[in-house]
C-alpha cells in the first residue's frame, strides 16, 4: 500500500474558485484504495460551506513555533480522509484568497503545520503531492528544517504546477521573516533567480516560493503535456523557465481529466433535460430554449448560442473578446457569460449586456448550477486563453457536446483537435495566433458549420462527446509516477 498526501489550498466540493478545486477534489478518487492510501489536506477556511465545516471532528491541537495554534479537523467522505488545518486567525475570511502579503503568511504557516501535524495523527506518506505555490515550501520545508528529525527522513515530494503565473514571491528579508528558513534557501538558484543583480542588498532580491518547491522537490509535473514544453521557453516560463529547464528530466506533463460522475449530461440535476450522445440534438435545443429562458434571452432553439465560463483575469483572452463584441453581435447569435474576476472585464461584459440586451447575458457572479445548464444548453464554449496550462471548460464542454473554440495553447492543444470538413474529423476549432481576428475568422467557421451543415455540427458535437477526458488514462500516469518514487 502506498500512502499518499495531497497538500493544496482548494478542493471540490468545501471551496473552489478554479479547477485547482476541481483537480484536488477528483484525482484521489481515480485511484484504487486497496493499493493507494489518498489523503488531503487543506486550511479551515470559514469560507468552507458549513455542512462540511460543521461536520468535521477536531482530533488533534498544537501549537507551532511561536506559540501559533493549530488545530487538525477531520471529516472522511467518499472514502477519502481530509485534514482540515485550523487556525481562525489565519483562516477566518469568506474567501480562500486575501491579498498576496497576506496570503504569504498564512500559506508558510499552513504548509509548515501541514508537516508538523503527521506524526501527531500517525500518517507517515511515502510521497507528498503539493500542488501550486501555496503548497510549495512543503518540500523546502522538509529538506531544511525538518531533516533532523528521522520521521520525515525518505518522504518524496511532488510539485504539481497547475498555474506558473502566480508564485508566491515577495523579497527575501520578508520572506525569511514569515518562514524562519536557513539561509542557504536565499541562495541564488534556491528560492531567488540564480540571475540576480547582485549590487543590490540581498534583502531586497525577489524570492519565489514556487522556485523552491521546483528546486526541492523530487519531480516537478504541470497539468498538460504542451504547458510543460512552454514553460521552459521564456515567453511562458515567468522569470522560472531556467530552473524548468535544467529539471526538465523531472518534469512531467499529465494532462487533467474531470469527475465524470459530476460532469454527466445523462444524470446532471441541473439541466432541464438530461441527454445522451444518441439523444443529443432534442437535449441540446430543451436546455438551450431552458437557458434563454432563465437568462430572460427570447427563446429559440435555431439561434447558435455560444458560452463563456470563466475567471474574469488577463490569461482568459478576454482582450480578444472585447475587440470582437461588436462583430459577434451583428451575428445572429446569443452570447452567454458566466464569471467574476477583474472589475474592468466584469464591467465590460456589463456594458455589452447594455448594448445587446437581446443578444448578450452577461451573468457576474459565480454559480455552480448555472455553469451546469450553460455546459447543457450551449451549442459552443469559447476558450481563447493567452495561456492555459490544462484548462477544464474545454473538457467539461466536450462532455456535454457543446463545441469549443479554443486558442491552441497548452491544454488546450491537447484536448481539442481542430474540425476538419473534409475528413469528418475534430471535435472543436481552434486559432494559431493570439490575435482578434484569428479568433473572428474561427467562430465565423463555426457558425458557418452551425448553420449550413447542421448534420456536421450534430456529428462534431457525438464526437467530442464520445471522447475520454476522465481520469482513467491521465491517472495511469500519476500512478507510473508514484511507482517510480
Ligand atoms: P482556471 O482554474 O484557470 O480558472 P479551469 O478551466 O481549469 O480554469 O477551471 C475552471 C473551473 O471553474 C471550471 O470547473 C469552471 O466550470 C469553473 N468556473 C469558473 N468560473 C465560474 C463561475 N463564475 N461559476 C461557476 N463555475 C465557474
Ligand atoms: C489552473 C489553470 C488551469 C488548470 C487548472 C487545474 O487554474 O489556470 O488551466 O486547468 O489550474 O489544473
């Protein structure tokens, strides 16, 4: 039996506010418990939905260096144990999320009680599974300061990068202020660039906690096999492409796969009728006619309603969208859009709801449920990320036969082949170029298919539902990997 713990700052079903969520939440449940022994561990957020939060059992308190409380919650579900590390000082907000200095603080606290807690509850993992920079000084933390005591001597780490962009970096005198890390960590190369402007006091050097899981840990792995590539070119790699590359032996690219149980068509409660890949068209045309009701959009099947669900940030190649509104809606199309984020792309989908109130329902919040029926009821899902180191509405949209119109970059060049007319082939469409009118000319594509050749459409969409984007193959890969260690 190997024993296994995820350590990451987000999990499916307590607190989501990306696919890290969904990841953290569906991975374990891919494996076999007979010969894999999963467990997590997450911060207590207040933010956690109280059912869960309410149900966990407190069995174990300590305190950590200087006299910090930590308090170890557990609640067993679905077969898998999750840790809940508890400090109300730290956790106490109604987000996962505050801002970065904060968030600093309070991630080198929960990955350090994380660590501190395993004897207490007798989990000795031969493999620690850390996932973004919030998890990242685990394997600092277990190659410096916890390597006198025997206990934690041979526990192999992981370093799952799901997104490069956010790091965890502050300068080095904070940093060593909020961690207590020895000072060889603050060596360029370790936690710092190994490219520094040595004229400058070393105090004021930029210090990434993420290079330091990347330096400290075993084997490094990201979401997608085309993100692992990227990340080691400098245009992708966020000031880390050298670390990435000189580990790149150890570097793994496994793309991620979604809960088929919860992302199903044919069983989804949300939807206003369930469908099948035989049961597609009628499925399709009730959820869509469903939605736009919902919406307050006029109801019409015929018309190609086209989905956008997403963080509402600069990677989601929203400047693109907004230079082909006015474009698209001179279409005959329904535009529908599900996320919060960034106040000036929040205020923009808002402005064009105002514009084509007939046309565009710009939803600014973040709802489950809604994300369900717009998967069910789109006839496409629009994709055109700068970057995408795996991204999953592709996957959850191909599930539900909604056809996506991806940039092709990282995960998403993965996970969408382009539709090719003449052969029958593809399952989506996709634009080489970041640029506006790469974008336009592909959902013209679209729409052209959507409406001359609906035959083709209906096959475009069987096909990608038809695909296999669960856990099965991608968790064979982990496993290789967990075997290897
Ligand atoms: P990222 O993690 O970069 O945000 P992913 O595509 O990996 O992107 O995952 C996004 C996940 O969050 C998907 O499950 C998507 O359905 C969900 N999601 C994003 N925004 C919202 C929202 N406003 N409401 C509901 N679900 C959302
Ligand atoms: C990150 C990435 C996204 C990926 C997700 C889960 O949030 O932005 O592309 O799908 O993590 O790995």
């Amino acid at each position: 039996m190997k024993r296994i713990l995820f350590v990451a700052s987000e999990c499916v079903p307590f607190v989501k506010t990306g696919g890290l969520a969904d990841v953290v939440g569906s991975l374990p449940k891919a494996f076999d418990p007979e010969e894999y022994d999963i467990r997590v561990m997450l911060p207590n957020y207040f933010a956690i939905k109280e059912e869960y939060r309410c149900n966990t059992e407190c069995i174990y308190y300590f305190q950590l260096d200087d006299r910090k409380y930590v308090g170890i919650n557990r609640l067993i579900k679905d077969g898998i144990t999750y840790y809940f590390i508890d400090n109300m000082q730290y956790f106490d907000g109604l987000v996962p999320y505050y801002d970065l200095f904060k968030d600093l603080e309070r991630f080198a606290f929960f990955s350090k009680a994380c660590l501190s807690a395993l004897p207490l509850i007798g989990f000795r993992p031969d493999i620690i599974h850390c996932h973004d920079w919030q998890a990242s000084l685990v394997p600092v933390f277990l190659n410096t300061q916890f390597q006198g005591n025997p206990f934690y001597r041979g526990i192999r780490t992981i370093m799952t990068i799901h997104n490069l962009r956010f790091q965890g970096t502050w300068n080095v005198g904070h940093i060593r202020h909020i961690t207590n890390l020895p000072e060889e960590c603050f060596q360029p190369g370790r936690l710092v660039s190994p490219f520094q402007n040595t004229s400058i006091r070393k105090d004021d050097w930029n210090c990434s906690m993420l290079r330091g899981g990347i330096v400290y840990s075993d084997y490094v792995t990201t979401v997608s096999y085309t993100y692992a590539q990227e990340i080691q070119t400098t245009n992708y790699g966020e000031g880390l492409d050298d670390i990435l590359r000189f580990r790149k032996d150890r570097l793994w690219g496994i793309i991620n796969g979604i809960d088929y149980t919860e992302w199903n068509p044919q069983t989804d409660r949300n939807l206003a009728k369930n469908y099948t890949v035989r049961g597609i068209k009628g499925g399709k045309r009730a959820n869509k006619v469903a939605l736009q009701k919902e919406l307050g959009l006029a109801e019409n099947p015929d018309v190609m309603t086209i989905g956008l669900v997403s963080r509402l940030t600069d990677q989601k190649g929203l400047d693109l969208v907004d230079k082909i509104m006015d474009r698209l809606c001179q279409m005959d199309i329904n535009m529908i859009i599900l996320g919060t984020g960034a106040r000036n792309y929040e205020d923009m989908f808002r402005y064009y709801q105002n514009k084509y109130p007939a046309k565009v329902s710009a939803n600014i919040r973040y709802s489950d449920a809604l994300a369900h029926r717009i998967y069910g009821g789109c006839d496409a899902l629009l994709v055109p990320s700068a970057f995408e180191p795996c991204g999953l509405t592709q996957l959850i949209a191909l599930r539900y036969g909604t056809v996506p119109i991806v940039h092709e970059t990282g995960g998403l060049k993965d996970t969408v082949k382009p539709y090719n007319q003449y052969e029958q082939t593809g399952t989506g469409f996709s634009f080489y170029g970041y640029s506006d009118w790469e974008l336009m000319d592909r959902i013209n594509h679209a729409y052209w298919v959507y409406n001359e050749t609906p035959d083709q459409w209906m096959k475009l969409c069987q096909r990608g539902m038809k695909e296999d984007w669960s856990w099965k193959s991608s968790s064979q890969i982990y496993k290789q990997l967990y075997d290897r260690l």
